[in-house]
C-alpha cells in the first residue's frame, strides 16, 4: 500500500501536472488566464487577492525550505535545531493564515458578488476546496506538531522531506511516508490532488508571470503638436 499511495500515485500526479500544462498550453491558451473579475467587483479583489498571493509566496518558500534542504545543510552553517523550529513555525503559521484568510475573502467575493458568481466554473469551486483543505492541514500540522507538540514531536525533516526529494531523485522511501502522522499524509495527499488539478484550473496563471517588463524599453507616449500638424486651433473664450 505505502508503494501505491507514496510512489505511484505521486508520479501519476506529477506526469499530469507537467502534460496538463503542455496540453493546456497547445490547445488552449486563449485559456490560459485568471479571467479576472476586477471589473466586477474591486475593494474585497483589493483585500483579499494581495493577502492570498503574498501569503502563498511565503508558504511555497516555506517549502523549499523544509523540503528541498536538508537538514545537513542547515546543520552544517550553523542553523540550531530550535531556531530553525523557531522560523519554521513562526514563519509557516503567518503565512498560511494570511493565504487562509485571503482565499476566504475571494471565496466570499465569488459567492455574493452576482457576476463574479456567474463567471464561475465547476472548475473553480473544484479548486477552492481542494486548496482550502490543504492549506488548514498546512496550518494544523504545524500548530499541533510544532506548538501544540500532539503526538509526539515529528521531525519531517527526517521523514517527509527525505521522501519528496527521493520522488526526484528516483531515491524512492515510501515507507517514510508511510511511518508519518495523519495529518501528513492526508496533506500530502491533497497537495498531489492539488497538482494533478492545477493544469485544468486558473491556476496555471501562475506560470504567465510578466517577467519580460522587467527587460522591456521604456514606452515614449508624446502629446501631439496641433500647431505643427496643421490641425485648426480653437480659440479661447467666447
């Protein structure tokens, strides 16, 4: 079972995230949008799409963090175990409730506002739900297994984390996984359902970032001369 749920089905979501995109993108990229509602509605998009964003860049560098170094590395520059904790903890609670709260925002907006609702798919909702319960598993590992310390400390630097990047390097230890808390793995599960879904959702956006205005030239908007164009001047006053 370990073999199945921590090998084969992880790689089956990763092939479908990685064709899914290659898909979408052939196929559909008139698609390939947030289909933004701003015009629709802005002040609660003002509040709440800043607070899931910038909370979602903090919960992915969060990740890379705790899964992709290990903890070797941390070890070896200095990093004691209790301030790491300290970051990690501090740090991954922050962020995940500031995405918490700015998708409950959006979510709120999609259901109130008339047209916001209407110009939303089966998709979308699909998506909201599957990101909110992986999100509060996020959130609830974290508090119970760093604050909370319920059931024991669980070092995932030393199970979950040797497992994710053995998927990549064909390093494979299902039974890591398998040894972890609940909580864990059903998050891990969600998040493999997240990534399979993702190439079907808005949310491939996220890889449309505009990085070519940061190289682009300067666009010169320049008013037009009326006097030397020969256009007729109207005059002032009565």
């Amino acid at each position: 079972m370990d073999t199945l749920l921590w090998v084969v089905i992880p790689y089956v979501c990763l092939t479908t995230f990685v064709l899914g995109h290659v898909w979408r993108y052939t196929y559909d990229k008139f698609g390939w949008t947030t289909r933004s509602s701003q015009l629709y509605e802005s002040r609660l998009l003002r509040l709440g799409s800043p607070l899931f964003h910038f909370g979602m860049i903090g919960v992915f560098f969060g990740h890379v963090m705790g899964l992709g170094i290990p903890q070797s590395w941390t070890d070896a520059v200095g990093i004691s175990d209790e301030i790491y904790h300290a970051f990690a903890v501090g740090g991954g609670v922050l962020a995940g409730a500031a995405t918490l709260v700015g998708l409950a925002i959006l979510v709120y907006r999609r259901r109130t506002v008339g047209p916001v609702f209407s110009a939303t798919t089966v998709m979308d909702k699909v998506m909201y739900a599957v990101l909110a319960v992986v999100i509060l598993l996020g959130i609830w590992n974290t508090i119970a297994g760093g604050i909370l310390n319920l059931g024991g400390h669980y070092n995932y630097r030393e199970g979950v984390s040797v497992w994710f990047r053995g998927i990549f390097r064909f390093d494979l230890h299902p039974a890591l996984m398998g040894e972890a808390p609940l909580g864990f793995q059903i998050h891990g599960m969600a998040a493999m359902l997240l990534f399979a879904l993702w190439p079907f959702t808005r949310l491939v956006h996220v890889f449309s970032a505009p990085l070519g205005y940061l190289t682009r030239p300067y666009i010169v908007y320049r008013s037009r001369d009326q006097k030397r164009s020969g256009a007729r001047v109207t005059p002032r006053g009565w």
